[in-house]
C-alpha cells in the first residue's frame, strides 16, 4: 500500500513560509538574471539515465561494523537521525505468513474480483503478483485481467491490527520518539544514537527482531530528515536497509526519479516531465518559481525537499489533533463504486487508528484531488464525539456524494479532527492542502 506523510506545520505557518521562499526567489530572479546567450545546465546533466545501483547505498548484513578498538565505527554527526521503518507488503506478508502454501505465489488482497467483473481496488499484494503489473490502488477487475491465476483474498484488518500492534511496540522500545503513520510504517526518532554508523546497527538489530518476532521483514532507512528516511526505505525493497548520511543526501537524492518525492504521483511527475524535469537533481536545479508555477503551493515543499530541506519533526504520541490517510490512483477513475469502495477503505483505517489511541472524533473531512492539483474538501461536524467505524464511514460517504459527479479523481483522503481522549499532538498521515 501507499502511504503519505502528513506535514506537521500548521497551514498558517505553511503559508507564511511558502510566502517568504517564493519572495526570496522572486528577489534572486530580478536581481541577479543569466548573462545573455550563457547556458546553464541542470544538475542532472551530470548523471547517467537509466540509474544503476548507487555502491554507496547497500544492503547491509546485522553485523555492526567496529574499528580496531572494538567500539562500533563512526563519527558523531550532533544532528538529527531519524529512520523510517515500512513492512514489506505487510497485508500479503501476513496472509502468507497464516498460509505457508501461498509462498512464492501473486497473493492480491482487496475486492473480490468476481472473474474480472468486481469492483474496488488492490489494498496491497505480495512482490510475486507486482511481476505482473499489480500494484496497491489498481481497479481489482485490471488486476485480475493482468493475474488471473492470482490468489484473491478479503481484507482481514482485525488481524493486521493486531500484527501491527506487536510490530510498533517492538518499535517503541527502541527510540524515545516514536511517529506512527500508518498500519505498518512509523518514523522514529534515533537522535540519540549519536552517529549514523551505530544508527545503522540499531536498524539491523530492530530488523532482526521484527523477523524473531513477527516472521514478517521490513525495510528501513536512516537519514537527516523524515523525507529522505522515506525515500531510503523504499530504496532497496524488501528487506533492505540503506543509510544516506548528511553529506551523501544531494547524491543520493539527485538521480532519483521525481516520483519519489513523497506526494508526487504519475500525474505531476508527467507534468514536470513536460518541463524537462525528470529527476530530483533536475528539480533541484530549478529555479523555485518555475515549480510552484507548475504545481502550485505544493511547489515549495517538493522543491525544499528536492534539495534535501527537511525540518518535520517526528511526532510523539502526545497530543494529536488529527487524523488522516489518503490514497492516490494508479489511473484517474470518476467510477462511483471505486470511489466509494476506497473511501470506506479509508474510514475504516482511520477509525482504527482513532480506536487504537483511545481517540474520539466530532469532525470528518473528505478530501478529493482532481487533476493539476485541482483539490477540495468537505467536513462534516457530528452532533456527538464518536469512535465508531459505522458512524464515520457513512458520514464520509455522505461527504464524497457531491464529488460524484462524472470526473476523473486522481486521490482520495478521509481526515478526523477535533478530537478528545488519548494524544493531543498532530500525526495526520497526509498533508491535507487545499
């Protein structure tokens, strides 16, 4: 499955800064212009296409490296580390973890594809069935038409729960804070580790245990900011783990196609594609107007992060005061049944996560993108604070009804706030821009 981050800064302040980086830029641009004729190429001018394998980012063994002394290895880097740590394929993981026949077989858990004629989506499935073109999002009817000796199984969310309650509280023992993010991935801040060489051995050891425990792997990465750690994670899937330091996150980053910012879809890395922007170093390269000019305010936040900005903090358990899950479609769909077969999706899972923290809610939003970042949401207040799954996915349904009006929706997402009991801090899962 895919999941997005939630921005921890308040809209307020997102604006106040989007403001202050797009005047600087727009000082810069007046003031200091190209000569005339002069040609300046762009950073990605300097790496090849397609990328191969970056030695400096590997799989690394559980085996902490030590110097001569006999201490772990590594220089105290005195900022921040932070690792983000995401199952593989956890749903299919678990199932095939139930069922040890379905190793090595396309496991596909969501709908029920009804021979090619069901509706709904892919929730997630196993590596096996992506060799077929599969992927988390997909109308199941395209999945089975892609896989139909595939195994097609029913969501079992009481189980993942569970499973990812025994994952997190592995996870909590190792960092004093902790940012759960979805049902099977969560940030965790490692500062204290005191260098990036003993942050690595931390991550094979919190891999190895998970393995003990769970029978399930995962993949993590350590770096300076939470976007990066995301991008890491995702790097040598599954069961990799990649470390970037502070001085390797331009060259990490450069080659990387612009879909591995967190929040760019196929739909806005085709738009940065029409611009000659295909990497991250190309986006890097550019001048901050023309991206915001492309993507609106969502702009400055890629183009930060594009030059490895990252200052989001990782969220403790206290104090939340939303949230959210959002999904983007593999294909824009204006499907009625697949839209409101993945709202409900998207209820459920937020609820449970409200259930989890002993939350209640009084205020649900439903959050719709059309294409080019044409974005809406509506909320509902309810008259009485609620945890009930029920309850919150027909208020949510009821929300998405306006929406259902023909056009294509490129992403979806279900957010609750104004809540009391539990925490009190923000860990919205998405960044809800309007």
């Amino acid at each position: 499955m895919e999941y997005f981050h939630g921005s921890n800064v308040p809209s307020c302040s997102r604006n106040l800064f989007s403001g202050f980086y797009m005047a600087i830029a727009m000082i810069r641009r007046s003031r200091f212009r190209p000569i005339s004729g002069t040609r300046v190429l762009p950073l990605s001018a300097l790496h090849f296409r397609p990328t191969p394998p970056n030695p400096l980012y590997h799989l690394t063994s559980n085996t902490p490296v030590r110097n001569r002394g006999g201490g772990l290895h590594g220089v105290t880097t005195g900022g921040r580390i932070i690792m983000h740590v995401d199952m593989d394929s956890f749903f299919a993981s678990i199932e095939v973890r139930r069922d040890p026949s379905l190793a090595g077989r396309p496991v596909i858990v969501g709908a029920d594809p009804k021979g090619g004629a069901g509706r709904g989506v892919v929730s997630t499935c196993s590596y096996e069935a992506r060799r077929y073109g599969v992927h988390s999002g997909m109308p199941i009817s395209r999945a089975f038409d892609l896989c139909p000796h595939g195994v097609y199984l029913p969501v079992n969310r009481p189980l993942y729960v569970r499973v990812s309650e025994e994952i997190m509280a592995i996870l909590s023992q190792h960092a004093g804070r902790i940012e759960q993010v979805s049902i099977d991935e969560a940030y965790l801040d490692v500062s204290d580790a005191g260098s990036f060489p003993a942050a690595k051995a931390l991550a094979a050891a919190i891999k190895q245990e998970i393995r003990e425990e769970t029978g399930l792997t995962c993949s993590v990465g350590v770096a300076p900011g939470k976007a990066v750690a995301k991008i890491a994670s995702d790097y040598q899937k599954p069961d990799g783990l990649t470390v970037v330091c502070p001085d390797e996150v331009a060259e990490f980053l450069a080659p990387l196609p612009v879909e591995k910012i967190p929040g760019i879809g196929k739909k806005a890395g085709e738009s940065l594609r029409q611009m000659g922007v295909r990497t991250i170093g190309d986006v890097a390269a550019r001048d901050i107007q023309e991206i915001v000019a492309r993507l609106g305010r969502p702009g400055v936040r890629v183009h930060r992060l594009a030059r490895g900005i990252d200052d989001g903090e990782v969220q403790g358990r206290e104090g939340c005061k939303s949230v959210s899950r959002e999904t983007t479609f593999e294909a824009d769909t204006a499907d009625p049944s697949i839209l409101a077969g993945t709202l409900a999706e998207l209820a459920d899972a937020v609820a449970e996560i409200l259930a989890a923290d002993g939350l209640r809610c009084r205020t649900v939003t439903v959050k719709v993108r059309y294409r080019g970042f044409d974005t809406h949401t509506r909320s509902r207040t309810l008259p009485r604070f609620t945890a009930d799954p029920g309850v919150i996915r027909r208020a949510a349904s009821a929300l998405l009804l306006p929406f259902l009006n023909g056009t294509d929706v490129r992403l979806l997402g279900v957010r609750l706030s104004t809540l009391e009991g539990g925490r009190t801090q923000q860990a919205s899962i998405d960044e809800f821009l309007s």
